[in-house]
C-alpha cells in the first residue's frame, strides 16, 4: 500500500510540474512580453518565462523613446516608414504610459550636417510623422536656441531644428504589457530562467523552468540578445551582431528643459540627451559588444566619450553621471559597416535553419516596433499550430477596451525591405537618393520664400 501511495504522489507531482500549452515564450522585455499577449488575444494557450523582472534587460537599458528613428534616413529609409507606423499602433494602444518629447537638434559651423541639411531631413521624417501622432518639425533662430535651453553654447550656433518623440519607461511598459497579457489569460513567470528547450525526437516540445515542464506545441524565442545563447539551448543558432550601448544618468529630472540630440565629440554619430522623471540620460554608445549580454560593461572611455560630446554644447556641464547603465542591441547578422547595420527585424524558423521543428525566434528589431515583431511571430506560431485567428494587438487598448478608428497608412513593401536588408550600400543608395531629391526641393523652396514661418512663438504654444 505504501508503495502504490509513493507512486500515485510522484504520478501527481509530474502532472502538475508538465503542463501543455499551445506556446512558450522564452524572454519577458518588452517584445517577448508582447508576442505573450497577442498570443492569448487570439485565444492561445500560452505562458512565458523571464528570469528576470519584467523589462529589466535590454528593455530597462533603452533611450526609453518610442521613435521612428530619424537617423534611419541616412541609410535605412524604410525601417523608418515601418517604426512610424507601428508605433502609430503603440501610441493607440498605450497612449497614457506615454509623454510627447520635443528635442532640439542644434547645428554649429562645422557641423558635419548644415541647417538645410538637417532641415531637409526632418522634411522627410514629417512625412512618417503623422503616422505616430508626431507633429511637424519648427526652425528656430539662434538666439531661440538659447533662450530656450539655458547654457548651451553661444559660439558658432547657426540655429537650431525641433522635432517630437515619444517617451516612455519602458520597464514599466513592458510590465504593462505583461499585464495585459495576464488579463487575457497567459501564465506569466518572472525570476524563472529557461533551464532547458524540451525536445521530442528532433522537434522542440517546451521548455523546462524553475523546476517545471511546460510543454508546448510552438517555443518562441524572444530573449533579445540572448536569443543566440537560447537557441545553442536546443541546438541551434542565430545570427546576431552584439552592438553595446551605454547612457550616462544624471538623477536631475530637468538638467536640459527639452530633449537634445547632439553630434558627437567624434563626429561619427549622435547622441540623446533625454530629460524624464528617471532622470536626465545622456547616450547611448554603439559600440561592438561581447558575445555574451552579461559581460557588457560599461568602460572609462565611454564615459569619457559621452561626457566630451555633451560638454562641447555647454560650459558648465562638469560633473560626472550618478550612475551608467548599460545594455546590447540583438541586431540581426549582417554584412557592412557596423554605422549602416539596418535595425530591421525577422522571424526565423529552426526548422527550416537548424533541423529543430516547432523553434521560432524573433530577432532584431528595437522597442518602438515590438507590437508588429509580435505579431510576426505568433503569425509564424499559428501557421504551424494551424490556427486562423487573426492578430488583435492594435485593435485592443492595454486596458483592454477598444482602440476606435485607425488611420489607412500605407506600410512598406515587405519584399523590397527584405531585398535591401543584406544589401547595405544598395540600401544606403535608396535611401539617400530619397534625400537628395528632397534635398534639391528644399533649396528651391527656400530660393522662392514658400517655406513657412517656424519661430520661438509656435514652439512655446505647441509645448506649453
């Protein structure tokens, strides 16, 4: 009797300890939290385990800015017209987590980028605008400058350009999120790592966390840069280039009145300075990482770096940062130069890569696309689960009530954005010669007097 007891109990236990979903999530940051919540949406059985906290990797080291990247323009036209208009979906959906940010893009003599220049780029970056409720940028005079940030240099000022951002704690977004996705029925499991990828012959079946088993139909990987290192948990791999970055925090919410962007002390790129009720954040660095996330450091020299670019625009910004945070970008592998890396994102199949059915991973990206990397994936995970149901993320608030009307933007070719993504000198190509046109118009406008009025006035009645 004792012995038939002893069995029925250990039947039990492993009963309870393997329990059968339609999907696991592996990663908690703010994509993995969303492709949780679209999953359960659809009516999915799905749970996801983070080690962590929510958000408290990649996600908690961000700018904390839901952007469409103006920067992009340069070289990567259409990763910019996508983010824009997925975050379109993001301001629906979580609009009161977030905070319209002006930033101020002040141009020097000797700035690698004239007025015109810059001028003709936030033209281009107008026309996405919209598409996230941005508004159009303003021209400010010199003098507008300093009156409106206090202490930025006076020398060599040529004027300045202001355009809006989104900010957002992006931590406690993706804990957001989480919630949602909790509310809609996902089982969610933070400070549980992901011990093991379960496998059933050659398909994976699940993974093994804090001591349970939770079986699953499809494992979708979104655990950011740690994605690859998931992956070999299975057998298999992802192409990823690490790229490190740092910001420098000042515990002073309001050390800066608005937003800045800023060329570096290099010249070679730009860097924010982001005033939030999490302080003021100066950064980030992008530089090649580690191969593992858990050994980036921050180093004396980017310190140094971040503090040389943000003193050659003002006098008196002398102390060091209260503290630094550090986090590394998944991007996905690709060949160029690490300053034309395109930030686009894929769904990759195991299967089909690695011999290992049933595996998905979700890689690349960044935050201000979460919700549409999620939906990739769970389309992905319902192809194999042969599942119709039809995402629901930006239809639905975070609170759960409905999002209304949503405007008809016009998305970008899928086909071209996956032709230039391994192309970066074509993509580079496509994208300047949007801007040379753009360019060229710019100077005409300004030649015959059409270019509106943008002063110091229009700013303080758009952002009072």
């Amino acid at each position: 009797m004792l012995d038939f007891n002893n069995s029925f109990r250990a039947a039990a236990l492993a009963t309870i300890a393997a329990v059968s979903y339609d999907l696991v999530v592996i990663g908690g940051g703010v994509t993995g939290a969303g492709v949780a919540r679209d999953a359960a949406l659809r009516g999915l059985k799905v749970a996801l385990v983070e080690r962590g906290e929510a958000g408290g990797g990649t996600t908690a080291a961000s700018t904390h800015l839901i952007h469409g990247g103006v920067r992009y323009l340069l070289y990567d036209r259409l990763t910019t017209h996508a983010t824009c208009w997925d975050s379109g979906h993001i301001v629906r959906t979580a609009g009161a987590a977030l905070t319209r940010l002006p930033i101020l893009w002040p141009v020097y003599r000797g700035h690698s980028r004239g007025l015109e220049t810059v001028e003709t780029l936030l033209e281009e970056y107008d026309r996405f605008q919209t598409m996230k409720y941005g508004l159009p940028h303003l021209r400010l005079t010199p003098e507008a400058c300093l009156r409106l940030v206090p202490g930025l240099k006076a020398e060599g000022l040529r004027g300045g350009l202001v355009f809006d951002e989104w900010w957002v704690d992006a931590q406690a977004l993706a804990a957001r999120v989480l919630d949602s996705a909790r509310a809609a029925g996902a089982e969610i499991l933070l400070r549980t790592p992901a011990e093991a990828i379960l496998r059933d012959g050659a398909r994976a079946s699940g993974v093994r966390a804090g001591g349970r088993e939770l079986r699953a139909r499809v494992t979708i990987n979104a655990a950011g840069p740690w994605a690859d290192r998931v992956a070999r948990l299975a057998g298999a791999s992802l192409p990823l280039r690490l790229m490190k970055g740092t910001h420098l925090i000042w515990n002073d919410p309001r050390r800066v009145p608005v937003g800045l962007l800023l060329e570096a002390a290099d010249r070679g790129r730009y860097v924010f300075v982001v005033p939030s009720p999490l302080g003021t954040w100066v950064g980030p660095t992008d530089l090649p990482g580690p191969d593992d996330p858990d050994a980036a450091r921050t180093t004396p020299e980017e310190v140094r770096s971040l503090l040389d670019s943000v003193r050659l625009y003002f006098a008196d910004w002398r102390d060091g940062p209260d503290r630094t945070i550090v986090g590394s970008r998944p991007i996905l592998g690709q060949p160029g130069d690490e300053k034309l890396l395109s930030r686009d994102f894929a769904v990759f199949d195991h299967g089909v890569r690695d011999g290992v059915p049933d595996l998905l991973t979700i890689g690349g990206g960044k935050m201000s696309d979460f919700r549409v990397m999620a939906e990739a994936a769970v389309d992905a995970a319902c192809a194999r689960l042969g599942v119709r149901a039809a995402c629901a993320t930006h239809l639905t608030a975070l609170d759960g009530t409905p999002v209304g009307a949503i405007p008809d933007w016009p998305r970008p070719s899928p086909a071209l954005k996956r032709f230039l993504r391994e192309r970066p000198r074509l993509r580079e190509a496509h994208a300047l010669a949007h801007l040379g046109g753009a360019f060229a118009a710019h100077l005409a406008r300004r030649a015959a007097g059409l270019c509106p009025p943008r002063d110091e006035d229009a700013f303080r009645r758009r952002y009072a």
